[in-house]
C-alpha cells in the first residue's frame, strides 16, 4: 500500500487499505498494529491531511517500540519530526529528528540516519541555521546516490536547492534543482515535488516563462495523481507567481485564491489549533500564500 502511494497508484492502493481495514483482528499484535498505523499515516499525507499524518506516525512508533522492534520505531520517530516541520512546529521537529538521528547512529541504521539528516536540512534552513542545513542535507544526496535511492535522492537535492538559495548560492542552487528533476521518477509524486523546487529555482533566476512552464506541467500531473506526499503549497505559490511576473495577472490572482483555499481546507483537519496556527504562519510557502491572496485581491 505505501509503495504504491510513493508510485501515484491511489485507487489500488486505497482497494488494498480497504481490504486491511476489514481483515484487521480485533486481537491483533503491535507489530501488525504498528504497520497498519505506518499506511494509515501515509494515506492520511497523500490526502492532504498532515495531523492525521502526525497522529498514526505517533501511534506506529509507539506500537513499534512494544513490539520491541526499535529500529522501526527510531524509523518512524523520525518522519513525525518531517510532519512536524511541514506543520510549521521547527523547534520541535528539529528536537524529534535529532533524537532519531542520534537513534540511529548508535544503531547503525544507514538508511534511517540519511531520512533524518535529509529532513533535519530543510528543517535547520527554517531555523535559520544554514551552515548546519547545507551539512546534513549534502550528507543525505551521498547517502541516498551511495544507496541507489532514486526517488530519496531527488528529494535531497531538491532541499539542497532550496538551502542553497536561501545561502545566496542561486546558480549553485539552480544546478542541484536540475539534477533532482532528472532523477524523480517519471509521472509520481516525486516529479510534481522536484517540479516545483525546479520552478521555484527559475522563478528566482527570473526565468519566469520556464517556470511557468515547468509549474503548468507539474500542475496537470498533481491533477492526474489527485495528490502528492510533499510539494503542494510550494507549487500552488509558485505557479500563482509565475503566472503574475509572465503578465497573467486574471490567472493569477485565480491561481492564488485555489491556493488560499486549499490551504485552508487542509488547515481545517489539523485538530491541534496551534499546530494548525503554526501552518498558516510558520511554513514560509502557506504564509506567502496567505499574504498574496490578501495583495492581489
């Protein structure tokens, strides 16, 4: 079920989720408990739905950890501290992620410790700690090419665009964005994510034209997935403000109310309301989004 999300194959893999629900033993252990909960949490992502996300991430490492399957347990503490972080709560997340980290070294777990360095990069850049940010996610791109992690390492130089960027390194930046979107597998997820950094890069650059491009691409397909793990908002904004620098100003403003909506939808199935404060607010892409709506209008 999660690899076929990860694929784009939404329909199947809900048939299959279906069919666990419905097998699923009253006395069933923590170890299948633990699983359920990781699927769970990955159709909650693809959804849109990041508290849910949150949630059954919290409820699998704890059924992991009673199982006494700890790995698994480090694995999953770490990815609550990615739905932390795509909440907007940085200092937590970066708290969650290096106490994975530090898990996982002692245990030797190459691929959990390259996850978690992977997301604490993008994490640290939001703290504003760059040095730091391009030091881990650099280390996660070796990890994942070293590993032959296609789709991982896409979304590693992705993040390592946007650091990049953020350091004043825009051609450096541009060229990590580039070699991210050729590595993402072809109509998943992972390309309308790595299409958005890539376009977001050429919006900077003042390519807007490419990136309007790029972004109109990346859009059709996020239509065709019906949705994607990562990426969304930092589409939306940037497909808005591709179509504005191109002098669309109608479709832009269109575009930019879409967004505003979307990301209210989703806001709405965050239960905790300073986590779904921190959304709107503390990730970069939704308050932008937020604050265009507001000037366009």
């Amino acid at each position: 079920t999660v690899q076929l999300l990860f694929a784009g194959q939404r329909e199947i893999a809900e048939a299959l989720m279906q069919q666990i629900e419905t097998a699923r033993s009253a006395d069933a252990g923590p170890a299948l408990l633990a699983w359920i909960d990781h699927a769970r949490s990955l159709r909650a992502l693809f959804s849109g739905d990041l508290g849910a996300y949150a949630h059954h991430k919290r409820a699998a490492a704890l059924r992991f950890e009673e199982a006494g399957d700890r790995r698994n347990a480090c694995s999953q503490r770490g990815k609550l501290g990615y739905a932390l972080r795509e909440l907007g709560a940085h200092e937590e997340a970066e708290r969650a992620l290096s106490a994975a980290l530090e898990t996982a070294r002692e245990m030797g777990l190459l691929q959990v410790i390259a996850v978690a360095e992977h997301n604490l990069g993008l994490t640290l850049m939001y703290l504003g700690r760059i040095p730091e940010a391009r030091r881990a996610e650099e280390a996660a791109v070796n990890a994942f090419a070293a590993q032959g992690d296609r789709r991982l390492e896409a979304a590693a130089r992705m993040y390592l665009a946007l650091i990049l960027e953020r350091a004043g390194d825009l051609g450096a930046a541009a060229k990590q964005a580039q070699k991210g979107f050729a590595l993402a597998p072809a109509a998943s997820p992972a390309q309308v994510h790595a299409g958005a950094a890539l376009a977001r890069i050429r919006l900077w650059q003042g390519r807007a034209s490419e990136a309007l491009e790029v972004a109109r691409a990346a859009m059709d397909l996020l239509t065709t997935l019906g949705g994607i793990d990562e990426g969304e908002p930092m589409l939306r904004l940037t497909y808005a403000e591709a179509l504005a620098a191109c002098g669309d100003r109608t479709s832009a403003r269109a575009a930019i109310r879409a967004a505003g909506n979307r990301l209210r939808e989703r806001a709405e199935r965050i239960s905790d309301e300073e986590l779904r404060r921190s959304f709107l607010a503390a990730v970069p892409e939704n308050a932008r989004t937020l604050e265009l709506e507001r000037v366009w209008e």
